[in-house]
C-alpha cells in the first residue's frame, strides 16, 4: 500500500476553524467494524456505549504556546521560532524550526523580550535547529507570557487568548505537547462523570505530540514510511486499571500508539515511532474514540488499521456528504 490509498476528496469549507461553544455538542459517526456499518450520533451520547468494566485512556498532555517571534539580536527583522521537542533535561533545549532559516546561523541569538532569548546552537540534517534559552525563573512562564498557541497550518487564522484552554482537553496536566492531542477536545467535566456513572473507569496516559502529527507521508510505500520521535509515559496505577478492564477503549491516536507501544516493548516511558498500518494486530487496545484526519496521513492509515481502509473511507465520504466538521477543532468518530 502507499500513502496514496488512503485519500479521500475534502472541500476546504469543512475543515473547523473555531471550536464549538460547547465541547461536548460535536457529532459523533459511530463505526460498528464488525457489521460494516456507522450510525449519525452526537458525542454527548458516548456514554450509551459504555458499561461496566471499560476503560477510556485519555493522554493528559497539555499543550503549550510553543509559537514565538522575535528579532535577531542587533537586528530589526522578524524571526519565527517553532518549538518541537525539548532534548535537554533542564527542558531549556529545543529542537525547534526557525523561519527563516537561511537568515538565522549557528550562533545567532534571537530576542523575545529584554529577559527572554535564545541562542542557535546547531543545525539539523533537515533544517532544524537546535536553540538554547535564557530567562530568568522557569523556562515555560516565559513561554506562556511571550508564546502563541500552535494552532495547525490548516486554521487560518491567529491564535486567540480563548486558544489556550480550547485547544487543552479539560484533563490537561503534563505539559509538552506541540499539538493537541484532538479527540479529547471533545470532554466536559458533565460528560466524563456520566461516562464514569455508566460503568467506565478513566486511566490516562501522557504523549507529547509532535509537530510531525501533521506530516504528510512521502515514502513511496507505508513499508518505507519512518515516523517522528514522540515522548510517551505510563503510570504503573494506571497500567493496571487498563490491564484489568475488560474493553479498553483509547481516545485518540496517541493513547493507542502509548498503550501499543507499552505493549511491545514493556517500557513505560520513553520514545516512541511507533507506526500502526492495515494488517497489524492490536493487543492493548479494543476501541477507539478519534477525529476525523488529514488524507494520506499516518493518523488516517492508523484508524484504517483498526476499522479497515475500505470502511473508514467509506466512513469519510459519508461524513463528506453528511456535512461534518473535520480535523483538530471537528466531530469525531467512535470505532467500536
């Protein structure tokens, strides 16, 4: 298979620009993957789905404004930096893309505020760099005050204060992801009670998502495909809710790469490049709540590895024609 049989035709005007009012008023397509067919239900009624002895994973990650701009230093020009992933334990060391980057070399230091900088320490083999922060007191302090969220390429529009808490699930509590992790968006305090109230036990687990979510796949076959590096952890409590209950149902891809990747090497915390495609076999998880994602994605090939290529873009194309609202700020869709 390549990348290119998982595509499907998206007019632009469905993509969500704006989360809804209400977290919890998005629809929700329902996939039964074992009778081929989806119900047109609302995601306030997940918990009709639910009974004793399931678990929802949630990843807690919490994203933060990892979006800055700022002047080389003597200089007056703008300069972008997007953080990706922290490689320093003091988390003052980011990998991170620089725009633009031909203007910006090794040794360079860019200036965010009188108290706030950072200096290029080296260039990666595909254009990243490698930046060092200075600020006086805690390093994510000064990213909340000088930061902006990092909304996805496809909202186009500038992040707004109301950003920050709506572009978080409600559960957020590990801080380090660089994008939401989007099926949780959908949660209220009111509706995981009722979920808990139906029998279902709650667990989380923390993935921090990388800018790479939104890359497309460029390998000519999935076999070829190498994904990005994210960090993932596992608590040993909530291994073993997960591990006793007897339907474990993953809201979100990271959730199920986490639970997967666990799985596979029993490590509970580390990196992760884990990449799920049709034919393989899942033996942490037995149920998926997602959103609907980009064509030809690694996201989309995942949701096709459990559901089926055939039904999950047959599943698209209905929620295409049926007018639902897509990708990180969109509807969802339960796989069961």
């Amino acid at each position: 298979m390549s990348p290119d049989d998982f595509d499907y035709p998206l007019p632009e005007e469905l993509i969500a620009q704006e989360p809804l009012a209400d977290r919890s008023a998005s629809r929700m397509l329902v996939l039964f993957r074992n009778e081929g067919r989806w119900e047109d239900r609302s995601f306030r009624e997940l918990p009709l789905f639910l009974r004793d002895g399931d678990t929802l994973i949630l990843n807690n990650s919490r994203v933060f404004p990892s979006r800055l701009f700022g002047v080389r230093s003597g200089g007056t020009a703008r300069v972008e930096v997007f953080l990706v992933r922290s490689v320093s334990d003091d988390r003052r060391t980011w990998l991170a893309l620089v725009r633009p980057g031909r203007k910006v070399p090794v040794g360079e230091r860019i200036q965010f505020s009188e108290t706030f900088s950072a200096e290029v320490l080296a260039r990666a083999e595909h254009g990243e760099r490698t930046i060092r922060f200075e600020a006086a007191g805690d390093i994510f302090a000064a990213l909340e005050q000088h930061g902006h969220m990092p909304l996805p390429p496809y909202i186009r529009r500038a992040d707004r204060e109301e950003d920050r808490s709506r572009y978080n699930t409600v559960f957020a509590a590990a801080t380090g992801s660089v994008a939401a992790p989007t099926a949780g968006l959908h949660f209220t305090p009111e509706v995981l009670a009722e979920c808990q109230a139906a029998g279902a036990k709650v667990a989380h687990v923390t993935l921090h998502v990388g800018l790479g979510t939104f890359a497309p796949l460029h390998a000519q076959t999935l076999q070829d495909v190498t994904l990005h590096s994210e960090y993932y952890e596992l608590e040993p409590a909530a291994l073993e809710t997960i591990r006793t209950s007897r339907r474990r149902i993953a809201v979100g891809t990271t959730s199920v790469r986490t639970l997967e990747t666990v799985y596979a090497t029993g490590a509970l915390n580390g990196d992760t490049r884990l990449f799920i495609r049709p034919g393989y076999t899942f033996h942490a998880i037995d149920a998926m709540l997602t959103n609907f994602h980009l064509p030809k994605s690694s996201l989309i090939v995942l949701v096709s590895a459990l559901a089926g290529r055939e039904l999950t873009l047959d599943a698209y194309n209905h929620a295409v024609k049926e007018r639902y609202r897509f990708f990180s700020y969109g509807d969802c869709m339960l796989i069961l």
